[in-house]
C-alpha cells in the first residue's frame, strides 16, 4: 500500500532512516507521516539536526508542516537546495515568511498565534489539533529559525513582519491574536499595530507570561540582590557569581564567533546555536521595547506552577482590561497531551465570537 511504500533514491533513503532514528520506529515508508507516527517538536528537533549534518541542508523546522513525508521533505529538500545552489538567482531569505498554517480549512475564524522566543512552531501542533477542524491556526516563527537570516532587532519590526503576512491571510474581522511565552511581547506589540491599520481585534491572549518577565532586572535590582547574596554566603557567593558570569560570557562570545565564521563562509548558523541567538535577540529587543497601553480587553492564561511561583499576571498595568484564566499544569505541559486539551477547551471559548 501507499503507506507501506518504500523509499525511491538516495535522499528518500537516507531520510527514511533518520525518521525511523528519530520516531524509535524499525522504518517508515515514503507517505508515512511524521506526525501520526508519533512525531513531537522535540523528536524534529533531532531529525532536522541529523539532517544538516548529513546532507548539508538547513530546512526549518515548519517545513515539516508543509511536508510530514519522507518523499515530501525530500522533495523540499531538493528545492531548496535548488534555490541556494550558486548561480541560481534566488536565495532561502526570500521566500521566508514567519506565518506557517497549521490548519487552513475551518468555518470559525481562524486564530493566530506567536511562539516563543525559541521559535519553534510544531509546539503548537497538539494545540490546533486539540481546538478541532472548524478552527484554522496559524502560527508565526521568528526571523533566523533556519539560521540563514538574523533574527528582526526590534520587537517593533518582529511585529510588523507578522502583522504583514497576517493580512494576506486574514481578509476580514475579526482577528484572534495569541502570545504564547515570549511571544506574548510581540503579539502585544502587533494588536496595536493592526488597530492603527483599522483593524478589529476581537481577542488578545497571553499564555502564560506574566509581565514581570517582560521588565529586565534594573541596575539597583541587580546591585542590591549581589549586595543580598554576599552577606549571606560571603566569598562563596562571590565565587559562585563569578564562575557564573565566566561561563555567560563564554557563551556569549562562543555563539558571536559562530555566527560570523557561519556569515562569513556563506553557511546556515548551526541548528544547536539557533535557539541561543534568537533569545538573545528577543532579549535585547525586549530591554529596549516599552509597552504602550492597549485599550482593550486582554485574556491571560496562567498555570499552576507560574501561580505557585508567585509570579504575578501583571497585564493590568498596561491593558484597561484584564481577564485572568488558570490553567493546570506547568509552561511546557499545557501545550502537550493530556492538559492541551484543558487549554483548548477553555480558550476555545475565549476565541468564540461573532463574525
């Protein structure tokens, strides 16, 4: 059968073999999908991590939600490595763009949704699957996920990237809008830009980032918790501090030097050092963004752990309106089974609105 079909050429072979390493699987034929094999973000991770250092390509990772088959992402495989073969006239950065579809079909309107800062995309995969086929969802990656682009410097142009491409797709009103993590700075930031370009946003919602993650710690705040340390541990505490800072500014210069030797030779940034970058951009961007008010409504959807970590929701200091929803579990498990189903359930109600 088509399912069962086995792999054709070279590239279909050698991929078979990393998603059968990647799944924990004895094989898979080239219609096989990834997903319904049990394929998860973490297991695409490895498997686009395999395939650069095997066949010399950087895919992002939302190419496999154009193509969960082996004999699709070979053939997207192909293509790009068409399109970035010298000579050919056409680059990767060109045909990027930071909305990838989960769902396209559905009567509801569709929702659209901000990653985090890592800018995974396939995270939100249970959660689509989880609102139901009436729902399109649409999630947006941050410039730089493939390591052929920097990541956008100012949450303002991480904005303004999405809200663009957000409107090719989205017609009419209304828009639902979601931040999840870090991404709720940048779904922010892109409700008011598409009430200054007339727009109704019907629904704002922040999953699970209380505001007080969005202020970087300040120069007396810093001061005073070294201060706080020292006189309680005394020289261990220096010593502990230091060796901390040493191996932050190893880092730091580690991940510059290999994206310049990356830039200079013409190579894709390698996938163990993309994460690293991007929340060092969203990072710096976030130091230097200030919120402006939102008068509107916004949703925020909070876990148990955030709420026993004391953080507080903090939203009302910036929005006239603010309706908080507590969640079970933890930042990284509301989004996978069985609690994504609690999260669907309730936002789902939320993002139910009148067209």
């Amino acid at each position: 059968t088509a399912a069962t079909e086995a792999p054709r050429g070279r590239v279909e072979g050698a991929l078979a073999a990393l998603f059968a390493r990647a799944l924990a699987v004895p094989e898979v034929g080239r219609h096989d999908d990834f997903f319904l094999l049990g394929g998860d973000s973490l297991a695409a991770l490895e498997l686009f991590a395999e395939i650069e250092r095997c066949e010399g390509v950087a895919l992002p990772l939302a190419e496999l939600v154009r193509a969960p088959t082996v004999a699709g992402l070979a053939a997207r495989l192909e293509a790009l490595r068409a399109r970035s073969a010298p000579g050919s006239g056409a680059t990767i950065e060109a045909g990027f763009s930071p909305l990838v579809p989960l769902r396209r079909e559905g009567s509801a309107p569709p929702v659209f949704c901000v990653c985090g800062t890592g800018g995974n995309v396939l995270g939100f995969r249970p959660l689509a699957d989880a609102l139901g086929p009436a729902r399109p969802f649409f999630a947006f990656q941050m410039a730089g996920v493939d390591g052929r682009m920097l990541p956008d410097p100012h949450i303002e142009v991480m904005a303004r990237r999405n809200v663009d491409a957000m409107l090719a797709h989205a017609p009419r009103d209304p828009l639902l809008l979601c931040g999840y993590s870090g991404g709720a700075v940048i779904a922010f930031e892109m409700a008011h830009q598409l009430r200054r370009r007339g727009r109704d946003v019907a629904r704002l919602v922040i999953l699970d980032f209380p505001l007080d993650a969005v202020a970087p710690e300040s120069a007396v705040d810093k001061a005073e918790r070294l201060k706080t340390g020292f006189t309680t541990d005394g020289a261990r505490f220096l010593l502990t501090w230091g060796r901390g800072r040493l191996a932050w500014e190893r880092e730091r210069w580690t991940l510059r030097a290999v994206v310049a030797a990356s830039r200079w030779a013409g190579r894709p940034i390698p996938m163990r050092f993309r994460e690293r970058l991007l929340n060092e951009h969203w990072t710096r961007a976030r130091d230097h963004h200030r919120l402006e008010r939102y008068a509107g409504r916004v949703d925020c959807f909070v876990t148990e752990a955030t709420r026993s970590e004391g953080a507080p929701v903090g939203w009302d200091q910036v929005a006239d309106e603010v309706i908080v929803h507590e969640l079970p579990g933890d930042h990284t498990t509301i989004l996978q089974p069985p609690l994504v189903s609690t999260l669907a359930e309730r936002l789902g109600a939320v993002l139910t609105v009148s067209p």
